[in-house]
C-alpha cells in the first residue's frame, strides 16, 4: 500500500485512475434517456465524469423509473436544467478534484435559487460534502459537539498557536478521504514544517491530480485518545449503523468494521440534528471517547461502500432501523436494503416523499 501511495503521488496517475473507474461500467452501455410505462415521475440523472452515477442508473433499471442523463459540465449546462418533464435532479459530484467539486458548488447554488423543490440530495448537504473548512465551522456555528478545531488563513496565527498547543495534534486536509489527508504530529517542529507547507509549497494527497494542492489556510484539530468510532446513516426515515474498527493509527479507511445494535444516543441525536436540517439521506461519524462523550468527526452525504455491503446487522441479520413516533421505540427491520451504493433506498425514499407530498 505505501508503495502504491508513492507511485500515485509521483507519477500523477490522476487520469488513469479516472479512466480506469470510467471503464468498468463501459460494459453497460446505458442510453442517453429510457422510459418505463409504469413510472410515475422522471429522474435527471447528472452525469460524473468517472462514472459515479452509474449506481443510480441502476437503480432506476431495476425499480423501472425513468431517468434522463444530464451533462452538468457542458457549456449549455442550465438549459436541461429548465425541463418540466423532470421532477427530481439527482446529484452525486465529484470530489476527486477540486477544481469540479467548486463547478458543483456553484451551479447547484444557483440552481437552488430556482428549482430547489428538485434537487436532490439537500443542496445544503452537498455543499457541506467533503470540505472539513466548511463542516467543522458549520459544526461549531450550530454548536454541535465535535473535537476542538482550529482553522487559520494566516501563518502568523498559525505559528503563534503551534507554540503554545497541546501535542499530538492532528492536521487535516480539506478535501480527502479514508484518512489519507489526516497526520497525528507528535513534535512541535513537524507541526511548524507542516505551517511552512500549507502557507508555502502546499499539500496534495496521493489520491489529488499533481496540481490540485491546498494552500493558504491549515485545519489543526484536538487529538482524541481511546476512542471509539460509529457511523450512523439516515436514508429517509430509515436507519443504518456500524463500529469502525481501528487499523494501525486511524478508524477511517481501515475496513474493519463492528456490527450491532448502534448507541441509542447516537440514533436520538442523529434523528434530531437531521429532522432539524432536512438531512434525510447523510452519513456521520461520531467519536466516543471513554467517559461516553460523543463528538460529530464528519457529515457526508455519500460515502464509501464495498460491493453493496449490508450497513447495519443485528443479531447476524442485515436490515434498517425506523423510529416508531407510537411506541416512541427504535423497531429493527430485516432485509437487504444497500443495493447500489444504497442508490436504490435513496429513490424509493425519494419517492414515497413525492407521492407524500
């Protein structure tokens, strides 16, 4: 693995990565548009240049909903926006690079100035999606708990509070994922090269196109020891869960994972904070340290899932949790529910809130 990281971060193997993801659903050959006589509404499904929709045309296949693709990078974009025949856009942007994920941000924006009845998932979700400068400050407006953060755009404040800080203290990229831009620094001189860096040189994950860096600001975060890590899903009113097991130094990327019936308090407070927000389709981690405190570490709206693994087992059953308002009770249901990368439940969820309303 430490092999690969140095090969991907030396050679710029950005692009081969994408066409090399791109490629693996070549095979499919799906249409620009199909229609299903049995469906009720038209999805516009906005295309990902490595393919990462392709787990909604699927789902759309299988429950036979009618979908269109959308070219949200062509010049023309806000045209095929403006479609009555569509009633729910759906997004799944890329973060691969920095430079799309801002187009996302920006055409969403002003999309949500028009139509926002129609997009899906929560415009304000998406925007929030992968940028720890925004989630952490959103954490600490609303003043939801979450390990102490430091943000600095100016190296002199930076350095000012390296001196005085406690350590270890973890530094976290902006944008990455499964703890490839997080770094435990144990002494103060780590910590002042990784300052000269961010104000200086830059810094780029293995998994960043060679120009995509970050520069000018550092995320530097609270070190939490012996904790514990669960991620809590919301896909409507239903609810997934699972125990990220550590692996070496971090929770996030080990896949290693616990099942079992997920803490109450978490459920509660998750049901809360999204029902508040109309987070309806999000995952976030939460850190529990050892006096039972819990601290939000990240709210994503998508998130990694290998080969459609059931995210919640109870008692050796796969299924998804709903909360009974009459039995004010969490109810276990059993099944398979995470088909697709869970783009499946995300539909179905999306449609019993269209007949709903």
């Amino acid at each position: 693995m430490i092999i690969k990281k140095i090969i991907y971060f030396c050679f710029g193997l950005f692009n081969y990565r994408g066409k090399k993801h791109a490629k693996k659903w070549e095979h499919l050959n799906s249409p620009f548009e199909k229609n299903f006589k049995s469906s009720s509404l038209k999805i516009g499904i906005v295309k990902e240049p490595w393919n990462m929709h392709y787990h909604y045309i699927l789902a759309c296949n299988e429950l036979n909903i009618s979908y269109r693709l959308i070219d949200i990078f062509s010049e023309n974009w806000l045209s095929s926006f403006f479609d009555d025949s569509i009633q729910y856009f759906i997004f799944r942007p890329s973060v691969q690079y920095s430079v799309w994920k801002d187009m996302y941000d920006n055409r969403i924006r002003i999309l949500a100035e028009f139509i926002p009845q129609k997009l899906f998932p929560n415009p304000h979700l998406l925007w929030l999606w992968e940028s720890k400068l925004r989630q952490y400050e959103w954490l600490k407006a609303h003043q939801y708990p979450h390990a102490e953060t430091n943000i600095f755009y100016k190296k002199r404040d930076a350095l000012t509070f390296a001196k005085i800080c406690s350590l270890p203290i973890v530094y976290k990229a902006n944008m990455a994922s499964g703890a490839s831009g997080v770094k435990i620094i144990k002494s103060r001189f780590s910590l002042f090269l990784r300052i000269y860096r961010s104000f200086h040189l830059g810094n780029r994950t293995y998994r960043k196109h060679k120009l995509d860096k970050e520069h000018g600001y550092i995320i530097l975060q609270q070190y939490l020891s012996s904790i514990t890590e669960w991620r809590i899903f919301r896909m409507g009113k239903y609810y997934f869960g699972f125990q990220k097991i550590k692996k070496g130094t971090f929770h996030s990327g080990s896949h290693e994972f616990s099942y079992g019936m997920p803490p109450i308090q978490l459920l509660n407070f998750t049901k809360e904070l999204t029902d508040k927000h109309n987070f309806k389709h999000v995952s976030i981690d939460y850190f529990i340290d050892e006096k039972h405190r819990f601290y939000i570490n990240e709210i994503q709206v998508y998130f990694g899932q290998y080969q459609d693994r059931e995210l919640l087992r109870i008692d050796n059953k796969s299924g998804r949790l709903f909360y009974d308002e009459n039995l004010k009770n969490w109810v276990f249901e059993e099944g398979s529910f995470c088909k697709n990368n869970m783009a499946n439940i995300r539909l179905l969820t999306l449609i019993d809130e269209h007949v709903g309303h």
